[in-house]
C-alpha cells in the first residue's frame, strides 16, 4: 500500500528491467525504504531508533555469527573459548566487544523506541499491529539476550541462569519439574548451555523475521508523526530517501560514535566483575543481578515481598515469589492491551496535557526508580522505593491511562502536518497538489486513515 | 470499555495485594522495626585507592610501561606463583612485554609443565615450550587461590584494588576492636581493603623480598604496583592496541558524521521553513 502519489519505481538498466520482471527485489526495497515511501516530513529524531534498532541487530547477527566460530558450548571449556577468542583470534577482543555493548545499544534504542511509542501513542489505530509485533520482538529480545549473558559461564551467567528459570519454579505444581525440564538438570549445567546456545543462534532469526512482519505492517497506515494527525495530502510528507535516509544516517553517525567510545574505552562498564569469574555451582555470588536492561522488571520482581495470605490465619494464598513472577510477566504482556486502554482519539502527547503530565512526572520518574532499585542490593531503602515505583507502573497504564483519556481535554490539533510546519498562513499558500481527498476541505474522506477523532 | 475496566480492575488490584501484604509490612518495619545486623567487621572495611601518581595506562591515552610489566612479571613468578595459576596466559605472550624470541624460550624453560611420558605413560615434568601456557597449581593448605588471569577484570576497578589489597594489610585498632567484639578468625588474616577485612591469604609481600634485576628499590608498595600492573596486562592484554583502535575509529566516525550531517542539512535546505 501506498499513498497515491507515492512514486513509482521505474528500473533505468538493461539488468534491472530484467530483474523487475523476474524477481523484483530493487522494487522492494525502493517501496520499503526508498523513494518510494512517503513518510511525514515533520519527523523528529525520536523517529531515528527504529532503524538503529535494525542495525544493531544486524551487528548483533554479524559479530555473532563469527564468535560462534569460535565458541564452543560446553561447560568444560566455554569459558576458555571466550578467553581464546580475547587473546589469540584475531581482532577477537572487538567483536566479542562489540557483541556485548551491541546488546547493550540495541535495549537503549529499542527502550528509546518503545517509549516514543508511549509518549506520541504510536500504538493506537490504525497502528496496533506494528504495537503488537513490537512487543513480541521485545520479549523475544529479553530472551535472546537472557540466553547469550549466559554463554560465557562466567558466574553471573550461571546464577542468572539459576535465578531466571527458578521463576519457573514458583507455578503451582508443575514449577518445578518445568525448572528441571528447562535446564535438562538440577542446576543450569552442560545440558542447559548447549540448548541456550542453540536457541540464543535461532533466535535472532526469529527476530529478523518478526521485524519485516513490523515493518509490512507499519507500511500498511506508514509513519506516524510527532503531531498525530495522520497525513492528508502530498505536501505531508517526503520521499524515504534521501529525506530520511540523510536525516538517519546522521542518527547513525552519533549513536556509532557512543557505541565506539563503549567499545574501545569502556568495554566493561556495562557488565558485572564477576561475569569474569568463571561458573562456580559451589559459591554464590553476594548480589545476582541481571543485565542492566533487565533491572526495571528485576525491580517489579523483587518488589512483592509479602506472601498473599488472609490476615490472623496464616493461610497463603499465593506466595510472594509467585506474585513478583506474575507482576513481572504481567508488566510487559500488559502493553499488547496497551492500543485499548488508552481509547483518547488524540495520539500525540504534545496535544494531551493530563497525559503529559503524568508522562513525565509519573512515568519517567517511576522507570528510572524501578531502574534504579534492581540494580540496587535488595536492602532498604530501595526494597519501598521499588514498591511505590511498581504500585505506580501499574496504576499508571491501568487505571490513570483509561481514566485519563476518558476525561482530558486535548489542546487543539494543527489541521495538517503541513500547517504543523509551516504554520497556518504559509500552508494556505503552498498549493495542495494531490491531496487525498482532491481538495482541501478538511474533511476526512470515507475510507481514510484517519481514526474517529 | 470491558478491557478498559477489566484493566482498571485488575489494576487497582495488584496495586492493593502489593500496597497492603508487601509495601506497608516492609516499610512499617524498615521505619520502627530493628536495624539490620551489620558484621563488626565492616566498621574496619575502608575502600582501597590505587597506588600515588595512577598507573602508566590510566586514562584514554595510557600506554604500558614494559620495564614495569617484566618487574610485574618478576613479582609473580617469584612470590604470587606459588599459590596462584595463571592458566589462559601462555609463555608466547611475554613477548609483548618486551622479551626477545631467545629471552621468551630461556624464560619458558625455567618453568616445568606436568606432560605424560608418551613411551611409558608415566607422569612426567618437562621444561616449559613459549607455546605452553602457565601450569597449573597445586595447592595444599586452606583456602582457594584464585587463578590471577583475568582478576583485575574481576574485581571492581581491579588494577587498584590489587594494590590496595596487597598494601592493606595491618591490625586492627585494638580500642575500636575491642568496642565491637572483633577478632580476626583463627587462619584468616586483616586486611582493611578486603570485603569483609578478613582474608585468607597472609600478607605476600615484604620489603626487599624481591631483588629487581633493573635495580628498583623493591618496597612492598612498588612489587604491590608492579604485579598490579602486570596482572593488568594478563587480564587485557589488548588494552593500548584497543584504545589506539578506538581513536582511529573515532576519528573516522566523527568525520563521517560530519559529512553526514552536512549532506542531511542539505537534502532538507528546501523544506526547513525559515526561522521567524
């Protein structure tokens, strides 16, 4: 699907009209991410990530599959391989590098991702697929990456192993058994790092996968935009390239300078000293901590200290671990309900001033506390700091989020993105050549992209 | 509307499972309940600084400084070695310390490495090849000395907690000792940049123990920044070769990005609306 003034490919060599005709994969890509995808011109760099984030998981896939060559999973010598790799394979040092703070840079921008969505509600219709297909990739993400920090069998890696399918554990009467199944074994051993690795190389594959069902379905509606309003006419937006392609390849530029400064400055500081222990079932690190992408949810696990139980009789209900097992799970599966809690026809943040408010004041501050608290040692003052923070996390997208868009006056919308950009007067000038409507009367035609507003 | 207050509903209830049977228990507790016990030992933990004056490779442009890493490598072999493997480092790798490919071999052949006679299947020793890697040790008394390979990637700001823990080591202040009930458990000894102040491994290092070849006065704080230099080196061997790596890279990308944002200002020139 396209606009209708979307710009059509037309093959200009011998062996490009040849290939149009047999496979058109140039076509492809020009309609995918070429000129022939119209995208609203007023995008801001908040639009940048998802693209870094499928360059990340390309470097993902690329400096994986070579350590692969060099790895072997098996418990006698896998940490040895990752050593060999450090010391004797060439440039081995860079890639096992970039692999680990690649995983780091590819949570930062999908989290930078994830959170436009949540400030300019890119979820809402027509776009809940691409919300929903995001949230699997999420998930699938969690568990590679979950998978891959276990592979070096340093002593993190085994007792976040240990810890991670122990919530298995806490399931009513099959938990443990399920545990035992997962690890093929009492305790994360041979057995389970063969299988992590399989899955940990499958995995990413599955990834890839997912995300072209991403991007098929969000060229279905195309982009949203920092206003919301959906685009009315061609003066809305600019060809894919070169508009975006400039505008990302300068987003690139300056993450790529970060990661490197990671990569060849810093390598270790996104990691835990102990990881550099080799694995040890006999000597329990003082604190297991996860990967520092994991520790908002670590939070929201750890915050149910308390069994369930009906007061005065000692009855448990359901046990503490299991709760901070199903808060946990619940915090991220409750975002594919995410497009239907939050039925206000205005989607941008911009326009919503009770949202915004509870955005930046409630939301951000309470991520950044959950942050804070699981990486933090399970003591106090964190342990309460937590509490209020998940308390909040759920109130915030199950009770203030439906209540609010029920309520809020939005400020006025700009008619069009053009009037967004060039003002109302200016925009009046421009001829509104080939608008989808076939002239401006500010009307949605039937059939449009427009939801109820 | 039934997901919105489906939603609600169950919102309000983890929030009141979590408010009522975790967050007011605990924080009623954490305000009127007993403090946590804390080990008297931590009163005598103090945290270890590196050695006066930094490491010759601190910093982003830190190089190493090779005639420190042979006298690193001295205090090993002489003292930390008897305890301590060093088990993914092999002879080959002291030439990047500085060693000729003759002073590699004659330093590998000072060494024995347990093998097995092929002939009659006996345990054998030979000398050390530059492609062995350091053996193995085999240690007898209490405790588990760790493999000192990568230990200054294990630890926290390794380099300088190596130092400070090899030039940590004293007796507690017998008054405030005597104000907490501290002892140092039989076997172990105090060590105020241990975790826990009490550490297995008797104080390695004294004055003079070691005679340098290139005539350094060995005090305890030279060898203790001396072998924390060169386990530094066992640990990333890779350092000044990565950081160089990483400026030519820097260099390239921010010219890269320059142009990049240049084209991008460009291509957009005739869509921006001019700032009123």
């Amino acid at each position: 699907m396209s606009f209708a003034w979307a710009k059509q490919y037309e093959p200009q060599t011998a062996l490009t009209k040849w290939l149009d005709e047999k496979l058109p994969l140039p076509r492809l890509v020009y309609n995918a991410v070429g000129a022939g995808y119209p995208v609203p011109r007023n995008l801001n760099y908040m639009w940048n990530f998802g693209v870094l984030a499928g360059f990340f998981l390309v470097v993902q896939i690329v400096t994986g599959v070579v350590l692969a060559m060099h790895y072997a999973a098996n418990q006698t010598v896998a940490f040895a391989t990752v050593e060999h790799i450090m010391r004797d394979v060439n440039y081995g040092w860079m890639l096992r590098y970039a692999h680990a703070n690649g995983a780091s840079f590819f949570f930062i921008v999908i989290y930078l991702h994830i959170f436009r969505g949540f400030y300019y509600s890119s979820y809402k219709a027509p776009r809940e697929m691409i919300w929903l297909l995001g949230v699997v990739i999420f998930l699938l993400m969690m568990a590679t990456a979950f998978m891959g920090y276990v592979l070096p069998w340093g002593q993190m890696s085994f007792w976040g192993a240990q810890v991670i399918t122990g919530l298995f554990s806490a399931i009513p009467l099959v938990g443990e058994s399920l545990q035992v199944w997962l690890l093929g074994g009492f305790s994360p051993g041979n057995a389970a790092l063969n299988r992590f690795f399989s899955l940990h190389f499958l995995l990413p594959f599955v990834i890839a996968g997912v995300v072209i069902l991403h991007i098929w379905a969000l060229h279905i509606p195309g982009s949203s935009n920092p206003t919301g309003v959906e685009v009315k006419q061609e003066s809305d937006t600019v060809p894919f390239h070169p508009y975006y392609t400039a505008k990302d390849g300068f987003g690139l530029g300056v993450v790529l300078i970060l990661f490197t400064a990671m990569v060849f400055f810093l390598p270790n500081a996104l990691g835990h000293p102990d990881n550099y222990i080799e694995a040890n079932p006999l000597s329990t690190p003082a604190h297991i901590v996860p990967e520092w992408y994991f520790w908002p949810f670590y939070a929201i696990l750890r915050a149910f200290t308390g069994d369930l139980s009906i007061p005065f009789t000692g009855i448990v209900l359901i046990p503490a671990k299991l709760l901070g097992v199903i808060a946990m799970f619940g915090s991220i599966l409750l975002w594919f309900i995410l497009p239907w809690l939050d039925k206000s026809p205005v989607r941008s943040g911009h326009y919503r001033p009770m949202f915004r408010k509870f955005f930046w004041f409630g939301l951000i501050p309470c991520m950044i506390a959950l942050f804070v608290c699981g990486g933090a040692p399970a003591e106090e003052p964190y342990v309460v700091i937590s509490q209020i923070a998940t308390a909040y996390y759920f109130l915030h997208f199950l009770v203030i989020l439906p209540i609010i868009s029920q309520i809020e006056v939005p400020k006025p919308l700009p008619f069009s993105i053009t009037d967004a950009v060039l003002g109302q007067d200016k925009a009046a000038e421009a001829p509104r050549t080939g608008s989808v409507d076939g002239g401006d009367t500010g009307t949605a035609p039937e059939g449009s992209l427009q939801p109820a507003e | 509307m039934t997901i919105r207050l489906g939603g609600i509903i169950a919102g309000l209830a983890i929030t009141a499972v979590l408010v009522l049977w975790s967050l007011l228990p605990g924080a009623y507790n954490y305000a009127f309940g007993p403090a946590p016990e804390q080990q008297p030992s931590y009163a005598f933990y103090e945290h270890g600084e590196g050695p006066a004056g930094g490491f010759s490779f601190d910093g982003a442009f830190g190089k190493w400084d090779y005639a420190q890493l042979q006298r690193g490598y001295q205090v090993y072999k002489e003292v930390c070695a008897a305890c301590h493997s060093l088990k993914f480092v092999s002879f080959r790798n002291l030439r990047q310390l500085g060693y000729t490919e003759a002073e590699v071999a004659a330093e590998a052949a000072t060494w024995t490495i347990p093998g097995i006679d092929p002939t009659t299947g006996d345990q054998t020793t030979n000398p050390g090849k530059p492609t062995d890697a350091f053996p193995p040790v085999y240690y007898s008394g209490q405790g588990n000395p760790p493999d000192l390979s990568l230990i200054t990637k294990a630890r926290h700001d390794g380099s300088n907690y190596v130092y400070a823990l090899l030039t940590g080591y004293g007796e507690p202040d017998p008054a405030k000792a005597a104000k907490v009930g501290f002892e140092v458990p039989d076997g172990l000894y105090f060590n105020k940049h241990f975790p826990n102040v009490n550490i297995a491994m008797p104080q390695p290092l004294s004055d003079g123990q070691v005679t340098y070849a290139d005539g350094t006065e060995s005090s305890v704080a030279q060898m203790s920044k001396d072998v924390a230099a060169f386990l530094t080196w066992t640990a990333e061997p890779s350092l000044v070769e990565r950081r160089q790596t990483g400026w030519f890279v820097l260099g390239f990308l921010l010219f890269a990005t320059t142009l990049a944002f240049l084209s991008y200002k460009q291509i957009w020139a005739g869509l921006k609306p001019k700032k009123k």
